[in-house]
C-alpha cells in the first residue's frame, strides 16, 4: 500500500481528497499547515506528497525546499494558483509535477500514477541514492560524501542505505537487526552499536560529534542530511 501525504488547510478539499484516495487504496495522512507537514514527512515516510502552496505557518515552497535537502520522494504541488512562474518556481525547486485547482479526480489519480511509476522507474534504472552530501551507487556499491569515496564493508554499506533509504525515521537496534542480519540473528543488539560507530568513523567529519547518524536516546539512531 503507498503512502501519500496530502498538505493542505482547506478542510473541505483535505476530506474529499481523503476519501478519494483512500479508496482508491492509499494510505493517506494529512498536514493542515507547512510546520505540521514537515513533521508528518519524518514521522510518515510518505511514498508521495500532495502538496499546497499557500499554507500558513510554512509556505508550500519553503516545505519543497526543506525536503529536498534530505529526500528524492515524489512532490505534487496542489494550488489555485495558474500563472506561469509559479510552476516554474515550484518545479525549480524540485517539485516532480504541478497541478492547478480546481481539478478533477481522474486527472489527479493519473498523475499521481504517473509520478509514483517514474519514481519506481528512475530508482530501478540508476540503482542510486542522492541525499546531499550522500551518494551511493547500489549496482557498483559505491558511496561517496561530499565526491569523497569511502571504503565500507558490506554490513556498513547496507546500514548507511537503510538510513539512506528512511530519511528522519528512528531506527531502533531491533529494527536495524532485522532488516541487515534478518530474523535468525542470535547476537547482541549493541554490536549495532559497533558499526554505527564504525560507520561514523568513515562518513563523519567528527564522529565524537555526529552529523549524519544522530543517537535517539533510550530508543536508537536516526538518519539526517546535510550540506
């Protein structure tokens, strides 16, 4: 099932469009305003998002903006608005596609299709991950900070994407363990611990203070981008 989250503070549209994309068997989450969607992004890890210009709190582009700097996730942008250099602006800024309100339900469903399959497509046809300053070829297992190649061992690698891969989402030692060793690990959780450590010490500028790979206290790490 994907995941989209709709970013808009007409509550009337939020409930149409909720309906229609529920049942078309999306899973949907919504944001009234640009802070709440920023939010929602980490905490959702959406597939695609719908997202509104004219928000308050945070306007539709600063939320483009923010989300490029750490995702490559499909962005529509939703607005009233018509005029040329608007969708310029938004596209600019890393928007996939630009939709002009009103319309209507067959056209909105087709482009999110549209979107969702060339995402699909471009990821399998590249095989590579771009968070700025990351990037990581998965055919040639490759990965490179800031055009600096660094030398990881395969479990590395594999941590580093599954961070890559779930930008602002907490990753627990259990959740680490299960996707990299799979269910019949019989070791201890803390050799997570090992590797993460080891990790910095490759990708961090100062591994004592890290940047990238952030400790949750009392519940594991998370991944964040950077410049």
């Amino acid at each position: 099932m994907k995941k989209i989250l709709l970013v808009e503070d007409d509550k009337g549209i939020v409930n149409s469009l909720f309906l229609l994309l529920t049942k078309e068997g999306y899973k949907v989450e919504t944001a009234y305003n640009g802070i709440e969607a920023l939010e929602k992004f980490k905490s959702f890890n959406p597939d695609l998002i719908l997202l509104d210009l004219l928000l308050p709190e945070k306007d539709g582009w600063e939320v483009c903006k923010e989300i490029r700097k750490v995702s490559n996730i499909p962005i529509i942008m939703l607005t009233a608005k018509d005029q040329e250099a608007d969708k310029v602006i938004g596209l600019k800024l890393g928007a996939d596609d630009y939709i002009t309100k009103p319309f209507g339900a067959k056209e909105l469903l087709a482009r999110i299709e549209a979107v969702l399959r060339r995402a699909q497509s471009n990821f399998v046809k590249d095989k590579k991950i771009t968070i700025p300053p990351f990037e990581m070829d998965l055919n040639r297992r490759i990965v490179k900070v800031k055009g600096r190649e660094v030398n990881l061992s395969y479990r590395e690698f594999e941590i580093l994407k599954l961070f890559l891969l779930s930008p602002g989402i907490v990753l627990t030692r259990e959740n680490i363990i299960k996707h990299i060793w799979g269910e019949n690990f019989w070791g201890e959780p803390r050799t997570v611990d090992v590797y993460i450590r080891w990790l910095r010490e490759k990708i961090e500028e100062n591994p004592s203070h890290p940047q990238y790979i952030i400790t949750v206290r009392n519940l594991g790490y998370k991944f964040q981008g950077g410049t």
